[in-house]
C-alpha cells in the first residue's frame, strides 16, 4: 500500500476489525446486505500523515440519504458564525466584492452567515439532501464533488477566491493531492485556505479512537499539512486549536510567501516532534491503548448486563459506529440509543443493529445509565440532563479513560 500523500509505502499498525458505514444507520430489512470494510489505520514514516488503509467508495458514504445536518446542533450553529465572523474579519474585510468558496458545506451553516453579510460565495456538497437544504435558504449550492474539472468551472464561473474554506471534510478526501492541486489553481495570489478538522495530537493524547471511522481517511497534523500542502505551493502560516469534536485544528494557509508565518505554527511543529508524532513507537502505544480502552469499556457494560441495569446510549453519532464494533456491544448491552435526529430513529445502528429512538423515549423512562457517544458535547449535555441525574441517572464516558460519573 502506498501513502496517498507521498507514495512512500507505508503498512497498517493495527485494525478496528470490519466496519460498516459509520453514518449508515438502517432498517432491518437491510440487515443481510449490509456493506463492511477494514478499518485499519496507518501512519506513513516521510510525510507523517495518518491515514486509513483501505475507504469505503465515496458514494457509499456521501448520498441522498446522509444523515447527518449540521444545524442540528445550537452549538455548531454559533460555532460556524464564529468561523464566519473571523474570515469576514481576518480575510475579506477591506476586499473589493469578494468571494468565498466552501467544500462540503452541508445545509449552509457556515455559508449562511456570508450569504447574510452580502458576501458572494458558492458551497460544494455532494450530499444532495443537505444540499437542497441550503438552496432552500438562498445559498448558493452545487451537489458536486470537489476534483480539478470542478475547480476550472468555479473559476470560469465566479473567478478567483478570496477564501476557500472547509470544515470536517478535507479530512474525508482520498486524493487530497488533486484537492490542494485544484485550491492553489482557485485561490487569487493573495487568497486563504482556511480548513478545520479532528487534530492527531488530541486523538493520540486522549486514545478517542473514535474520530477513525471511514469518512476519515486523514486525521491531520501541523506537519503533515505542511508536508501535503506544501507540495502544491501553499504554505501553512497559522493554526489555532478549537474544542470542536472533543479536539480539532483550525489550519491557515496561503500561496507561499505570500502571508507571515505566526509563531503558532512553529511552536505547533516543534510540540508534535515532542510529543512523537512522527515516531512508529507512538502508534503502537496508540494501539495498545486502543486496546486497553475496549476492554475497560465492555467489562463496565457486561457487568452492568449481569446486574440487569438498563443502560442507554447517548447520541447516535457516526463517532459510536467505531466503539460498537470495535468493542462488540450490541442490543444486549445497551437497549437503545436515543437521538434527535429524525432520519436516524426507528432505524438501526450500523454493524451492531442496536435501536435508535427519539429523545422523548429517553427522557420519558431514564434509564439508570447512559453512555455518552456525543463525549464532545459533554458539558452541553450535562447542563440539559439534570433531570436524568436528579433521578439517579448515572453517566458512562470513555474518553479520554472509560468511566462512570458519580
Ligand atoms: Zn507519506
């Protein structure tokens, strides 16, 4: 297998087993074809980039049936116009008309608040059922996905940008080499790419294994941005950490030379050599830590099964895809997993087929435990939940360790 950043070969050092779709939430009559891959990830010695072996085609994950809105969440909504809010201010302010384009901008949530600043913008997302959600409201979609062909259209089109941007989707991109290729072809001289995404250095820190599931065949890092990016011209001159998704990484970059490098970046290069992000030993530990948290987990959840306590889960994320199947629990172990999201309930969990059921049915009946998938919306959920508490609900997390909450 080749690195498919630097084409050096690179080798698995370790599996999560077979895996479904991490989104893939389905009706059992869809049980028996259910579709499974490896999910094994690898980390390539030149270029530094974790990446998965072997992904899932894209139209297997991205569909007409992608069930995931972003603007279901109050927090992301407000997290979005922030992201807005600092591109309007750090790039476009003083600019002459100009235009942002987003990759994988979902149902508008971050492009929204460009739309209403009167700001020219275009959105790509190939998901056409978020996509229509946001040309609905005004935002300029296309229900495409992102390759050179594209790029030279956007270009003929709208011309240059001022500003691409992405959020929780360069990481989902294989040929990451053609999306930089096609960015530093749209992007003027003195134009911003500006992407966030699931951070290595908080993964490894805190074994949240679950951010490796098949939409994320990269988890990236300062270097290997640097490395991959910089292989098309485009120079890392920022990153700034933002607590979304229990630990990500804003990156900003721009035509080499272009912009000042903060010192941010530096001292961001020089803690991942400290903390061995280029270092084979650092993965195995990573492995065996994986391993570690799995057992913990699913000792906590049978002992729990032989007590007969009714345990629930907490959000049917595409994160709990990964925990279910790497650590085997099924409706056995937890009854159902309650969600808000409409096109996930009365379905099934991917792989382990546990039920997902609205909110309601949680708040109606509190379980006496519930294990929370959503970990990254920790404090949000703690604050809205006092009830479940209040009724001598307890709490199971297993990040960054596996534990029950007194
Ligand atoms: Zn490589």
């Amino acid at each position: 297998m080749l690195c498919r950043v630097c084409q050096s070969e690179i080798s698995q050092f370790m599996s999560f087993g077979d895996m479904p779709i991490a989104n893939g939430f389905l009706t059992d009559d869809r049980f028996e074809s259910e579709y499974f891959f490896e999910l094994a990830p690898s980390f390539c010695n030149r270029c530094n980039m974790f990446q998965l072996i072997e992904q899932p085609e894209p139209e297997r994950m991205f569909h007409e049936n992608y069930a995931f809105f972003s603007s279901i969440s109050r927090y992301m909504q407000i997290h979005f116009k922030a992201f807005a809010d600092f591109v309007m201010e750090r790039v476009l302010d003083g600019r002459n008309d100009p235009f942002v384009l987003e990759l994988g901008s979902n149902d508008g949530i971050m492009l929204r608040n460009f739309k209403d600043a009167g700001v020219r913008h275009l959105g790509i997302e190939p998901s056409s059922n978020v996509a229509n959600v946001a040309r609905s409201q005004g935002i300029q979609t296309l229900s495409e996905f992102f390759n050179l062909d594209l790029a030279e259209r956007v270009l003929r089109e709208h011309g240059q940008a001022d500003a691409v941007l992405a959020a929780n989707v360069m990481c989902h991109i294989p040929d990451i080499n053609t999306i930089a290729a096609g960015i530093a072809r749209l992007l003027k001289s003195d134009g911003i790419l500006m992407f966030e995404d699931p951070y290595l250095g908080d993964m490894i820190e805190k074994t949240s294994y679950d951010q490796i599931y098949d939409e994320h065949v990269f988890i990236f890092s300062a270097t290997s941005v640097t490395w991959s990016f910089g292989q098309h011209g485009l120079e890392l001159i920022d990153v700034i950490p933002q607590i979304t998704h229990g630990g990500s990484m804003r990156y900003v970059l721009a035509p080499e030379g272009s912009h000042p490098v903060s010192q941010n970046v530096n001292d961001l290069l020089e803690k991942e050599q400290a903390q061995g992000l280029h270092r084979k030993e650092t993965y195995d530990q990573f492995r065996r830590n994986c391993e570690a948290s799995r057992d913990a987990l699913r000792s906590v959840l049978e002992l729990l099964q032989n007590s007969s306590k009714r345990v629930v889960g907490y959000g049917a994320t595409s994160k709990s895809t990964t925990i279910t199947n790497y650590c085997e629990l099924g409706p056995e172990h937890i009854e159902f997993i309650s969600d808000t999201t409409p096109i996930k309930q009365g379905k099934y969990t991917p792989g382990m087929h546990i039920p997902v059921k609205p909110y309601e049915v949680f708040s109606r009946n509190y379980p006496e435990y519930a294990l929370l998938f959503a970990w990254n919306h920790a404090q949000e959920i703690f604050e809205k939940e006092e009830g479940f508490k209040k009724q001598g609900g307890k709490w199971i997390t297993y990040v960054p360790k596996v534990e029950i909450l007194e």
